[in-house]
C-alpha cells in the first residue's frame, strides 16, 4: 500500500507524499531486514530528493540507508553514506545559517523602514495640522455663507411647494369640474334621448290604439251589421271582403307604427352601436355577446323594440346609480325563448329595500307585455346581475 499511493503521489507530482511513501516503504523493507530491497528505495528515493533539493527527505533517506549497510556489515558503503549524511547536515545547517542570517537582514531593513516611516509620519502630522488649520479657515466661511443661504432656500422652497399646491389643486379642480359637467351633459343627454323615446313611444301607442279600436272597432261593428242581413248578395260579399282586407291593412299599419331603424337594420348592430356610443364617453366600458346573432336577428319587431328600450332603461340605471366601470350584455336565443343577462360591477343596492326605485317597475311592465319573467341579484359592493327571459312563438314579423 505505501508502496502504490507513492507511485500514485509521483505520478501527480505530490512530491511530498512520494518522499514520505518510499521512506515508509524503505522502514518496512529494513524491518523486515531485506535490506538490498531497503538500499535500492532509499537510493531512488534519495536522487529524487537531490533532483527537487529537499534536504529533509535526503537526510532521512541517508540515515536509514546508513543503518541498511551497517546491518550488511557493508562498513564501506556505511562510511560513505554517512560522508553523505554529514555533507547534507552541513548543508540543513548552511540553509539555516543563511536563513537566520536573512531574517536578521529582514528585521534590520523593518527597523530603517519603520524608522523612515516615522520620519514621513511626522512630516505628514506637520502637513496635517497645516491642512486643518486651513480647513478651519475654509468651514468657518463656508458656515457663516450657509447661515444666511439656508433660510432663503427654505423660502424659496416653501414658496415652489406652495405653488405646486395650488397648482395641483386647480388641476383637480379642473377635473372635477370637468367630470361634473360630462356627467351632467351626460345625464342630460339621456333625459332628453329618453324623453324623445318615451314621447315617440307614447304618440305611436296613441295612434295605434286609435287605429285599432277607432277605426277597427267601426270596422268589426260594420261586418257584423252585413253578418245580419239575411239575404247575401254578391255585392254584400265583395263589400264584406273589402271590410276583411281593411281590417287586416288597418292591423299592419299599427304593426307598423315600429321605429324604423327596428325594420332597417340588424337588430344586435343596433345593440352594439349604442353600447359603443356609451363606451366612447370614457365613463363606462360595455361589452355585449350575442348569440346566435342571425337567429336574434329574426325576431318580431315588437320584441325587438321591448328589449332595446328594456336594455336603455337598465343602462339608464347603471350610468345614473351603480358607478360601475364595466358592464356585460349577454343575449341568447335557445330552445323558443330569449334570455337577456345584464351584468355589472357597481357598488350594487339591497333589493329588500330599493328594488322597485331605481326604474325597475318600467322593464317589469314591458317584460310583463312579453309574459316574461324578471330576476334582479344584487348587494351592497357587489354589482348587479339582471336576468330576463321571453318566450318566443314564433320569429317572424308577422306574430308575437
């Protein structure tokens, strides 16, 4: 084992340890008095040692080696060896000598430097003490100069701060204002939009119910005068086919009487141009799903004027109460029936106490119209959700 980790140790050039590993081998093989196998380690172990210069591991080398010859009675080689040993020792001592010497040598130039040190540390406390004494100087004129410049920074600044103030506060100001006045011209807008609506809606009712029961009513009153009369001519026939067709042109034109953008246009374009024109103001983000949109788009116009108008008064609502930033519109026709999902994020309302305050008995009674049902979910700081659901015959113009 000495014998592999000094070979391993040489070949990785840990001189050190290989020296140690062949003396520990060269012990053993002494010990076990096979001192020819001794001789032949200590030699390589010591030309090694002499190639590197380390007297240390020449010197052990030497003395084992001495004693492996003496034991072989070899007196020559023992005297020779020991010529060796002795020119090595002088050599260890010479080193140490030389060291010593050196080291003396060192301690005296320390002293010089030392000494030149203080020297130069002494010029340096004289040079020191000029500095600040001159420094002194200097901070004495530089405090009084700063006694009188830092009261007026403190004015000055005091006076910007002052002024930055007021202007901040007129820019809120401003905003405010101008906030104030959006919301006013705003809530104006949508009082007059609504009050055309409403007149609209009211002078179109008027003359519908006045077709229908002025001129209808006189209508159906005349058929049933000619029902009466028990001789049919032809001449009563074609009068009583007149009358039919009267009726019946009578009826389109109250089925009529819808606006016409409800008849001109796609009805969810419709939807998605007046949320547009609300969310173009900057005061509230609406998003509105329809689905499917062609199907939606065939529904009677009568139900299409009752939800865009039911869709205004719930945006009504929400611009005026809810202060909400986003608001969703989801519309879905499915198995005969529409459904309307009015959702938004505003600071909500108890429907205990306030359900019926805030516009909502106006979509009740044109949901009621339709025999829809209404659903209003809401809390305090936690938005409004509103469900509707319409049943629907049939989807074409003709019937409800």
């Amino acid at each position: 084992m000495y014998a592999q980790i000094s070979n391993q140790a040489k070949a990785k050039n840990f001189n050190a340890i290989y020296y140690e590993g062949a003396l520990l081998v060269a012990k053993l093989y002494y010990k076990l008095e096979e001192y020819n196998i001794a001789n032949v380690g200590l030699t390589m172990a010591y030309i090694n040692a002499v190639d590197h210069e380390n007297l240390q591991f020449q010197r052990e080398s030497l003395i084992i080696q001495a004693r492996s010859f003496y034991k072989q009675e070899d007196y020559k080689n023992a005297y020779a060896t020991m010529t060796q040993l002795f020119g090595v020792l002088n050599e260890i001592k010479d080193k140490q000598q030389r060291e010593i010497i050196k080291e003396l040598e060192i301690q005296y130039e320390t002293i010089k430097k030392e000494q030149a040190i203080s020297d130069l540390k002494e010029d340096q406390i004289k040079q020191q003490a000029e500095l600040d004494r001159q420094k002194t100087i200097k901070a004495a004129f530089l405090i009084g100069f700063l006694v009188i410049l830092i009261p007026v920074i403190a004015l000055l600044y005091t006076y910007y701060q002052k002024m930055q103030a007021q202007s901040e506060l007129a820019k809120k100001n401003e905003e405010i204002n101008s906030q104030k006045v959006a919301a006013l011209k705003q809530e104006q807008e949508l009082k007059l939009i609504k009050a055309a609506i409403e007149g609209q809606d009211e002078e179109r009712k008027r003359i519908a119910q006045e077709l229908h029961d002025s001129i209808g009513g006189n209508l159906a009153g005349i058929k049933l005068q000619l029902a009466s009369v028990k001789e049919k001519t032809q001449t009563l026939n074609t009068i009583s086919g007149q009358l039919d067709e009267t009726y019946q042109l009578v009826r389109d034109i109250s089925h009529t009487l819808i606006p016409k953008k409800f008849r001109q246009d796609d009805f969810t374009q419709l939807i998605k141009e007046y949320t547009k024109s609300i969310t173009s103001t900057g005061k509230l983000n609406v998003e509105f799903h329809p689905h499917p949109e062609d199907k939606i788009n065939t529904l009677n116009e009568i139900v299409k004027m009752e939800l865009f108008k039911i869709i205004q008064e719930l945006m009504t609502n929400t611009l005026k109460h809810a202060k909400a930033s986003t608001t969703d519109i989801h519309l879905n026709y499915f198995e005969d029936s529409i459904t309307l999902l009015f959702e938004d994020n505003g600071k909500g309302f108890d429907t205990s106490k306030n359900g019926e305050g805030i516009g909502f008995k106006n979509i009740k009674s044109r949901i009621e119209k339709l025999n829809g049902t209404l659903h209003v979910d809401s809390a305090i700081n936690r938005g409004t959700v509103v469900s509707i659901e319409i049943p629907i015959k049939n989807t074409t113009n003709d019937n409800i």
